[in-house]
C-alpha cells in the first residue's frame, strides 16, 4: 500500500481536527445565515483556479467564509420550519460512511452495509406494526419518498383500471394540509389532487366520505394520503379511519411521516398513530425527529416486491446485480440507482444509545411543547391557536401585524438568541416554535417569548 503524501497527510490532521472541533461543540452556534450575495461571491470568486492551494488555506476560507453563514439546523436555538438534532454518534458514523465512500446500491457490492441498513428499516417498520413483509431502502429525503412511493400508487391503479386507465388522469387523495412535496410529485406524475377540505386541518375518514359522495365518480382514484404530521402545525391525520376507507376501495395507503413520523417511537404518543399498519407505504426522515444527520429518509413498503415492478432499472451492465433469495438492492426500491448507504449512521447511532434514549428524545420535545402551550395560555397578551400534538407550537401575540412578528423574529436572529420565523395560520401570520432539539430549554421559550422585538 503506498504511504499517503506529506500535503494528503497535513490535509488529514487539519481537516480531522476541524471536524473534531465541531463535533466537540455543545451547544453548536446558531451562525447567521443570510449573508450579502456580492460579500460571499467576491471571498469566494477565484479560489478555484488552475494551480493548485495548500489545503489549510482553503479550509481557512470555508472556517471563515462559508460555515458561519450557514446557519446551524442542528443548535437548540433553531425553532423554525423542522429542525434537526443528530446524535454524536450518527455523525461520527457519517464521516466513516463518507470517508469509505460506502455505497448501498446492490448486496453484490454492499451486502453488509444493506444488511445493517434492513435492520433499522425493520425496527421502524415492527415500531409502525407493519407485517413482517415489509421493506424498502433510505432515500434522500421526503420529497423523494413520497415521489418514489407514490409512483408505485399510480402503477398499481394503471395495473387495476386495466384499458379504462388508457388517457385518463388519475387521482389522488390529500388533505389540506398536505405537505408541498405531495403536491409536486402529483406534478411530475401527471396525477392531479383531489383536495378533501378537513375541519381542524385534518383528514378524517369523515371528511374524506363527504368528499367521496359529492363527487360523480372517483373510479380515477389511485391513491390517499394522510400526513402525520403535518410541517405547519403537527397534526397526525385519522389514519384508521381513512386507511380503512382506502382498503375498502382498493387505493393505494400512503403514510407521509416524514416530519411527525418518529413520534410512533414516543409511548406517550403512540395512540394517535393507530392505523399507520394498515400504510401500503410509508415515509419518515430520520434527519427530522430521529437524530440523524441529513439526508434520509426512511421508505416502507407492506409489499416491497409491488415497488421493485415500478422501480427496477433494467441494463444489460446490471444483470449482474439482480438478486437471489435473501438478497436485496436498495436500488430496486425507489427511482435511484447510485446512492451512499446513508441508512448506517442511524444503524450506528441506534445500537450505541438504545431504542429508549431515542424514545425519550422524542419525549423531551412532546413535552416542551405541551409546558409552551401551558405558558402561552397563562400570559394575558398571548394566544395559543390549537393544542400541540407532536413538537410544534402555533401562537399569536395580540395586536400584532406581520411586520411585528418579522422585526421579533429579525431581532431575535441577530442577537443569535433563536431562529423562529413567524408562519401563516389561515391566511394571519403567527408565531411558531418547532421543537425537536433535547437540549432545547423552557428559559430559552421564556426568553424568546418575552421579547417584544
Ligand atoms: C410532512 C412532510 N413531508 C415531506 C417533507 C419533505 O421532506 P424533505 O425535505 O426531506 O424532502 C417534509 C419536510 O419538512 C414534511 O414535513
């Protein structure tokens, strides 16, 4: 084996005890962000040239220029759209997957890594109450979840409809609330929404009933899918009940869990996720609520055999790679081909903490967010707009227009005391916490909550 070059050596201790440095960080600050476009391009303009820089000097350039401008996902302080809490121990293990470039495509190349990867797919799935059959692969995220899951959906009501399918649009079933990557896909799949209006914002087996009888004819129906939770304000749909509406009408059960879905791991939680077993797919993004760093996402099938029909890519270079029994090629499980085995930093993380240090994690949040509600409705010029199910937290502050929440939120950021852009609740701005991170305290909401810009 040839020894490493004195510049490769150099490049490892710095580049190492960087990444060391970070890791070491608790809590990690929150950073900005935002920076002037013109500042960034003029710092960054020109370091790649013909000639080659000494490394040191190039990562002095990243230190200083590019990470304090990201803003950390991963600080306590971040309460804005999801946030993101990955274990020490999940990130150690990514650099061990990116430093091997580990690859997960198929068990010709990978079987350990895909082996280790199924097993956490099994523990989500038994945590869901999914048969034994069940299986899938990580994806990159849950946009590429929902987009992979529901092609399957489609499939198997072109499969269904036979010759009446031939020219049609199909359908598919969303609630309100459903998350804008539902929407998209519907886009690239050529299938349009049938938008079920839902009281409280969420899709009950009810609403979806009226919806079906008011409407001539739902035979285009491919799919429905509910949502638990939802990104805006965490509510989990009423997956009994419009699971068993789909299995009675023969639609394909899509579950997005991607936000909400980890919550089937917290015990206090459980009951509201009844009905998730009867999912023909489901999706959750470890990178959200189970402490993993970006990007993954989890995707489940009932019947993953249904999914290798659609997605299988066919090359005479891959014949190779086609599966004997017991085998398994992530690949065959979503649109991809190539992919890392992002699965095994959470596979990694998993065996070292325990199920019940992940159970709790999920708790804490639960937890902050019912003590912020309590809060909230005690303090007379504030305004709880619904009971929090998982980690997120609606609030109005009286009297204020949307300029007062953006010059809160704007003052709050660049004291660095939190992250926590307002959002719209039927059409008003409003304030939202989004709870995930542990080490996230209750004297940081009180701290936020009594500024007033
Ligand atoms: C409910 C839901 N579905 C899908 C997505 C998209 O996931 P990703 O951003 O990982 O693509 C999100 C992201 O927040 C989400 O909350």
């Amino acid at each position: 084996m040839h020894q490493v070059d004195q510049t490769t050596e150099q490049m490892v201790r710095s580049v190492l005890a960087y990444a060391e440095n970070r890791l070491r960080m608790d809590p990690v600050p929150l950073d900005r962000g935002t920076q002037p476009a013109a500042d960034l391009y003029k710092a960054l303009g020109g370091v790649i040239r013909d000639n080659p820089r000494a490394p040191d000097e190039v990562l002095g350039i990243y230190s200083s220029v590019i990470a304090p401008s990201i803003i950390s996902a991963d600080s306590p302080r971040f309460l804005g759209f999801i946030p993101a809490a990955p274990t020490k121990a999940s990130l150690l293990f990514d650099m061990v997957v990116s430093c091997a470039s580990i690859q997960g495509i198929s068990w010709l190349e990978a079987s350990g890594a895909i082996a280790a990867e199924n097993t956490v797919l099994r523990v989500i799935a038994d945590e869901a109450g999914l048969p034994a059959s069940a299986g899938g692969c990580f994806v990159s995220g849950g946009s590429a979840g929902n987009l992979s899951a529901l092609a399957v959906a489609r499939e198997m009501a072109k499969n269904r409809l036979g010759g009446e399918a031939a020219g049609r649009r199909l359908r598919v079933v969303v609630g309100t609330d459903a998350h804008s990557s539902i929407i998209n896909t519907l886009r690239l799949l050529e299938m349009d929404a049938l938008v079920v209006t839902t009281p409280d914002h969420r899709l009950t087996a009810d609403a979806l009933s009226a919806a079906i009888d008011a409407d001539p004819d739902v035979g285009d129906v491919a799919a429905v899918v509910c949502t638990s939770g939802t990104t805006n304000a965490g509510i989990i749909d009423d997956l009994a009940g419009v699971g068993k509406i789909a299995k009675q009408r023969d639609w394909w059960f899509h579950v997005d869990g991607a936000y909400g879905g980890s919550g089937i791991f917290a015990r206090s939680l459980r009951d509201k996720y009844v009905g998730i077993e009867q999912a023909d797919s489901f999706i959750l993004d470890p990178h959200k609520w189970l402490f993993t760093p970006f990007d993954c996402c989890a995707l489940i099938y009932r019947q993953p055999e249904l999914a290798r029909g659609t997605h299988t890519q066919d090359a005479s270079y891959l014949d190779v790679i086609h599966v004997s029994e017991g085998e398994w090629n992530p690949t065959d499980y979503a649109y991809h081909l190539t992919r890392r085995a992002r699965g095994l930093p959470l596979w990694f993380s998993l065996a070292v903490y325990g199920l019940d240090a992940y159970r709790e994690a999920i708790e804490a949040a639960v937890r902050l967010a019912r003590d912020t509600a309590v809060l909230i409705k005690a303090t007379p010029h504030l305004e709880l707009i619904r009971e929090p199910d998982l980690g997120v937290v609606l609030f109005r502050r009286i009297g204020w227009k949307p300029a007062d929440y953006d010059a809160w939120a704007q003052a709050l950021h660049d004291d660095e005391v939190a992250f926590i852009p307002p959002t719209k609740w039927e059409g008003e701005t409003v304030g939202r916490f989004a709870f995930l991170h542990p080490h996230t305290s209750m004297d940081l909401v009180k701290a936020i909550l009594g500024r007033t810009a």
